[in-house]
C-alpha cells in the first residue's frame, strides 16, 4: 500500500469513528426520559409455554369435559396455526437479515463449443471454450445497519411468540366461557321445562274445574296463556343452547359427535373453581400477560429499526472480489482476477433516508403509545374483572334466600289455590316471581365462573389463585410505564 492510500485510510477511520460517535449520540435522544421499564424487560411465558401446564389450570373446575374440550381447541384450531404460521415467517425473515452479516459467494461456469463454416478464407476450426468463475461480495457493517436490522427481526420472532401464547389463552378462556354458558343454558332449559310441567297440569285442573262450574272459562284461557308462553321461552332457549353447541364444535375442530359426547358426558352443574374468593392479585401477575410481553418487543424493534436507519445515512464499505478461470483449445488458458474495497458515500437522495428515520422514529413513537394504552387496559380489564367477580359472589347469597323463599311462597300459594282459597292471578303472580328469582340464582352463578375466566384472561394466563400473597392487595402495577 502507498503512502497516499495509508493516508486516506486513516482519514477514513477517522470519519468512520466519529460518525459512530455521532450516529450514538443522536440515537440517545429516541429514549424519553419519563418511559420508565419494567425490570423483568421479558415477560414470563404462561404455564413455561406447555399446553399441558395450560389444560391443567383448568383442573381446578374438576370437570373432565371442558379440560378435554380446551385440550381438542389447543390441538385443533385455525386461530393458532395462524399464530404458528406468524412465527415461522418471523423466522424466516430473521434468517434473511442474518444473511446479511456474512459474504455472499456466486458461482458461473460454462462450456461453449464453437467455430466457423464456409469459404477457406474464412473458415475456423472448431474450438471448445470453458470458464469458471467465483465472485464474493461482503459490505462491511461499520454503522450497524445489518446488526440492527437483524435484531428487529430476532425480537419480532419473540413477539410473534407472545402473540401465539395471547392466542391460546384467550382460546382456553372462550372455550371455558361457551362451556359454561352452555351448562347454565340447561339449566335454564330444564326450569323452563319443569315450569311448562306444572302449568300444564294446572290447565287440566282448571279445566276440570271449569267444566264442574267452579271456575270460570277466564282462568282457563289464563292458563293456556300462561303454558303458551312458557312453551314459546322453552323453545327459545333450547335454541340458545344448540347455538352454544355449534359454537364449541367450531373452536375444538370441528366434530360434533365428539363435543356432543363430551358434553352429555360431563357434570350437568355449572363448573366452578374451587374457590371464587381472592384476598389479592399481586402486580406481579400482570407481567406474564403474553399481549404486554408482545408490546415491550414491539417497542424494542422499533428501536433497532431506528438505529437501522440511522446507520443508512452514512457512508457504506464494501469488499470484493472475483476470479475467473477460463480455458480454450483455440486461444490457450487465462485466469483474470479482482479485488479491492469499494465506498458509497450519500450525496444527494432528495430527503428519502432522512425520510426513514422519521418514518422509523415514528413507529417507534406508535409503538410507545400503543405500550402504554395496553398496560392501561390490561389493569382496567383485571380492576373490571374482580369488581364483578366480588359483586356476583356477593349476590349469590341474596339470589340463594329470594329463590328459597319466592318457591316457599308460591308452594303456599299454590297448596291455597288447589283449596279454593286463592285466585289463579295470585297463583300465576306468585309462580312468576319463584321463576325469576330461581332463573337469577342460575344467571348469578353462571356470571360469576364467567367472570372469573375473565379474570383469568385478564392475567395472561397461568395465574394462581392459591398463591396470592394476602398482603399484595395493590393490583395497578408499578414500573410498567
């Protein structure tokens, strides 16, 4: 190497460096000063990322079908492998912006038989040529574009892999909610049915009754009305149920045989935890929310990106290189070859990298917010979702004693009536108001499990009731934001 490219070498590193310096110092600015990050950056995986640890939290209802139906959707399920598919596509993207860090290698080669035909004069012999090359190219990354580009690609692998988590537990929780809507339905089905029962034998005793003279054709036409009502809600409901029904088929693969055999198999009662009552749900468990986890990485490759573009604005260097080896029966054998650096140097692109960082930056800034608004919503879903589960169990109570009672009342009623000493109106009234309180009993009960998968949803999963530590009562978690 001369003196004057020993010169232009240092003058080249020189420049380098403190465009690196600089590229890292305008860099710094990006961070706001008030974004305060969580300690644990990554959040814990639900259940270590075991599907088996995923059914299990649900043991706890003691009810074979439903863990067998959220095992079949966890199995089977068009939402997942969607997710599946996002992280074999991070993946790959990840393998491509790797690829860029290393040298790239191509090779050619060729044989060609040729020559002339025609006048003596003009005619050349035939000739067989062969050539075989090997070029070789390599940018060096000096600013770290390649590097960061690639470890954008490497935290939206992780990212696509909170949002695979996200996916199964809000698929487990919306299998547990239809399941029990559906075990409640049947219940409501079976007091429908049950009330359709009396009230067609009051019919046939009012009939009987009327006929004899000692009730009027009114009462009968009121309880024919009574029934057909009754009968039209039982219908409905009956329906509801079915809906229900076709709603797990569609979550767990759908085979209805095997739903409808798991279902008529499994406990008639609403399923329930052990418990519904919590002392306190510590902070801790909103970290392990796949979502939020997602949200941080996304914040994180939106950093990487800007440094990536950042890196864009100055100078690049390349290194290459080729040989190729060629041979002739005609001409002999030759093997020219080349090598040396080659810069670029950004003059004059009419603002468009300028424009990416910008771009960058503001994706970075998009992804800062929508942080935010997720934690936000995360502490008002687990702040929403035990304000009810408390209320309903709460309620159940109350329900318990005014179904007890309004049934105690209508049997007096009713036993008051057959002696002749009560109207049908006050019968009627009085099977009403039993019938309502005993529907609100199993619409409380029903709620309350429904809102306690809430709760579970809320916490991203694998959350243990039974080991909340009583005196961690604060639920809005600190260093989240």
């Amino acid at each position: 190497m001369t003196a004057a490219h020993r010169k232009i070498a240092r003058y080249s590193a020189v420049a380098a460096a403190g465009l690196i310096l600089s590229g890292c110092a305008s860099f710094a600015e990006l961070r706001p000063t008030d974004l305060k990050v969580a300690n644990t950056w990554h959040a814990t995986l639900p259940h270590d990322g075991k599907t088996s640890g995923l059914v299990s939290w649900w043991s706890t209802f003691n009810d074979p079908s439903l863990t067998a139906l959220i095992g079949y959707a966890q199995a089977d399920n068009p939402s997942l492998d969607s997710a599946a598919a996002d992280i074999e596509k991070a993946r790959a993207t990840l393998g491509s912006a790797r690829a860029s860090l290393f040298p790239t290698f191509d090779g050619s080669g060729s044989v060609t038989r040729s020559g002339t035909e025609g006048d003596a004069a003009n005619r050349v012999a035939a000739s067989t040529t062969s050539s075989g090359g090997l070029d070789a190219s390599w940018e060096l990354d000096l600013f770290g574009k390649s590097r960061q580009t690639s470890e954008a690609a490497r935290l939206r692998v992780h990212e696509q892999v909170a949002n695979w988590h996200d996916a199964r537990v809000s698929l487990a929780a919306e299998v547990a909610d239809y399941y029990v809507q559906y075990r409640a339905c049947r219940q409501l089905e079976n007091a429908y049915g049950a009330e359709l029962e009396s009230q067609r034998e009051t019919i046939r005793a009012t009939k009987t009754a009327a006929e004899s003279g000692l009730t009027s054709t009114a009462d009968l036409a009121l309880a024919r009305a009574s029934a057909a009502s009754s009968s039209s809600t039982l219908t409905a409901q009956r329906a509801e149920c079915e809906i229900l029904v076709k709603s797990l088929v569609e979550l767990t693969g759908g085979d209805e045989p095997r739903v409808r055999q798991l279902l008529d198999k499994g406990k008639r009662g609403i399923p329930a935890p052990k418990s519904l009552r919590i002392a306190a749900v510590p902070a801790e468990a909103l970290r392990q929310r796949p979502d939020i986890s997602a949200l941080e990485l996304e914040i994180a490759a939106s950093i990487a990106e800007v440094g990536a573009a950042k890196a864009d604005l100055y100078p690049s260097l390349s290194l290459g290189g080729s040989i190729t080896i060629n041979s002739s029966t005609l001409t002999g054998a030759s093997t020219p070859w080349s090598f040396g650096p080659a810069l670029t140097i950004p003059v004059f692109d009419g603002g468009s990298r300028r424009a990416s960082v910008k771009s960058a930056i503001a994706d970075y800034d998009l992804a800062l917010a929508g942080y935010k608004s997720g934690v936000l919503s995360a502490i008002s879903e687990v702040e929403t979702a035990l304000v009810r589960v408390d209320s309903t169990r709460r309620r159940i109570g109350d329900a318990s004693d005014a179904a007890r009672n309004y049934r105690s009342y209508f049997n007096s009623i009713d036993a008051n009536w057959r002696a002749g000493g009560a109207s049908l109106i006050d019968r009627e009234e009085a099977r009403r108001s039993a019938q309502s309180s005993e529907i609100t009993l199993i619409e409380i009960r029903r709620d309350a499990v429904r809102y306690w998968i809430a709760l579970y949803k809320a916490l991203g999963g694998g959350w243990d009731a039974s080991m909340v530590n009583p005196v961690q009562v604060q639920t809005k978690p600190q260093g989240l934001y």
